[in-house]
C-alpha cells in the first residue's frame, strides 16, 4: 500500500478512525479524531503523530 493511498477508498470507515485514533489517546497521543479523519493517508497520520 502506497503512503498517499486513501484509507476510505481501501474500506476505513468513520467508526474505524475513531476505534484506532481512540487506542493512541489512551495510550496518551494528544491529537483529535477529527484532525485523522480529514487527512486519511498514511503519510498525514505519520505526520500528525510526529508532531
């Protein structure tokens, strides 16, 4: 899978951003759910978690 792939194209959906960004906030990332699921590549969530 290409980094710049769209998530939703490959079967994401909105209940499936908000389980796995739910786990990283837990696990203490300090990031909104909103902010993944406007950016749905793996290249932007790289970005926004090695802010």
């Amino acid at each position: 899978m290409a980094e710049d792939a769209n998530l939703r194209d490959l079967g994401l959906d909105s209940i499936g951003v908000i389980g796995i960004v739910s786990r990283w906030q837990r696990d203490g990332l300090r990031i909104e759910i909103a902010e993944f699921a406007a950016a749905p590549t793996l290249k932007s969530w790289w970005s926004l978690i090695s802010r």
